[in-house]
C-alpha cells in the first residue's frame, strides 16, 4: 500500500478537531502521516493537535491555500489528501483512495459530502453536485466533457498523487476562496478528476449560522462569482469566518 500525507489546514478550531483526530487515529495504519498546519488559532487547537503526537506546523498567517502548501512541502507520503478539520472520513478511505489512483488516466479524487449537525442532516447535497459537475460543465464544457474535469473542494476530502499535486504547481496562496477549484482546473491538465460516490460527513456550521437559504445563497454566489471572473477580493468578503 502506497504512503499518505494527510493535511489539515486549522484556524481556530478547537471544537471540532478532537473528534476528527480521533476519528483518523483509529483509522491510522502504516505509512500514514497526519499533520496540521495552523494558521494563528487563538484558541486550544494546536494543544489539541499537539496531544495526538502528531506533526504541527504554523503559518504566519492564515489562508488554507498557504497552509496546504506547506503542509504539502513537509509531507513524505506519496499520496496527499487534503482534509478540513470538521469533516469525519469514512473509514475505508485510504483503500479507496488507492483503487482510485490505480488508474493512471485519474489524478485527483473526492468523496460525497454532506453537511450535519447535532440534530441535523442533509441527506442531499445538492450543492455537491452543482459545485461538481455543473460549474465546470458551464464554465469550461470544452475541459469537461473532453479531459474530465471536476471541481472538488476540501469538505470532499480531496487526494492526489504527491508528484502530480507538485507538477501542477500546488494551491495558489493568493486565490482566498476557491482555492481547491483553482487547483482542479491545473491538475485536470494531466488527467481526469473523479467524484467517488462514497458519502463523508462535515460540519454544518455555515448552515447553523447564517441559515439554510443564506448559506446556499451565498453558495451559490461564490461558485458561480468565480466561473464568471469576479475578483476573488470580494468574493472572500462574503465568506466570513464564524468561528
């Protein structure tokens, strides 16, 4: 079985990280790494990080595109996978991770997430799909239907092969929003990108926050904001931190 960075980008996120680590060190088997890349957290995150005995580095400053960078220039894995701090994995995930990348025509991969809460589930991402599949059907349909282009995003649990990941140049710390898509369009340069129809769970906070009709409002906005060229500036203006 082939080695397996696993990156975690933080920016306050103490009340979610302990459960993932949790989930991830049960799930921990040989040549697999984990490590977080803080941002400047003020709260307990990188204590709690420190105490699963596992690599923690720290940016100074913070943006999930610098911090996946950097995470990625430490890694020793030959895989990477590039996960959020309130997202649980399936617990198969590195056996399906490598089926995926046996494939030598795919370079990317993700999973199906969904949003839940204490109470809450979705038990249909719409929105996984129109991120997906639809905005880059619009978008680039000459890239899509011909080479196999799919956006993927972190709450997918994105991977890649750790020499393809640096080929295509890596995540853009300047792109503040849409920074996994940005990437996708690059990788799909030297293959097809694939959505595993396995479903994972992230937190839905966003939802929580601003509301459903909001949060998909906003959503939407942003996704479609970026295939036609609004500045990624005030783009990240309307995502806001909430935690």
């Amino acid at each position: 079985m082939k080695t397996l960075s696993i990156i975690i980008p933080t920016l306050n996120e103490e009340e979610h990280l302990s459960k993932t680590l949790s989930s991830l060190k049960k799930l921990e088997q040989n040549g697999m790494e984990l490590i977080i890349v803080d941002g400047g957290s003020t709260d307990r995150t990188v204590s709690i990080a420190n105490g699963y005995n596992i690599k923690v580095i720290q940016t100074q400053r913070p943006g999930r595109a610098l911090q996946m960078n950097e995470g990625a220039k430490l890694a020793t894995g030959e895989y990477f996978c590039f996960l959020h701090a309130d997202t649980l994995p399936p617990n198969n995930f590195r056996q399906v991770i490598e089926a995926t990348l046996t494939s030598e025509k795919i370079v990317m991969g993700g999973f199906v997430s969904l949003m839940q809460g204490e109470r809450t589930r979705y038990w249909f991402s719409f929105l996984n799909y129109i991120k997906t599949y639809l905005c880059p059907m619009f978008y680039m349909p000459m890239a899509f239907f011909g080479k196999g282009l799919k956006l993927l995003f972190g709450d997918q649990m994105m991977f890649c092969r750790r020499e393809d990941y640096f080929k295509s140049g890596g995540f853009n710390p300047k792109v503040k929003v849409m920074e996994e898509a940005d990437l996708c369009i690059r990788m799909n340069q030297l293959g097809k990108i694939k959505m595993v129809h396995q479903l994972i769970y992230s937190s839905d906070r966003r939802v929580k926050e601003w509301g459903f009709w909001k949060a998909n409002k906003i959503y939407f906005y942003i996704a479609f904001g970026w295939a036609f060229g609004v500045s990624n500036d005030k783009l990240s203006r309307l995502y806001t931190e909430i935690r």
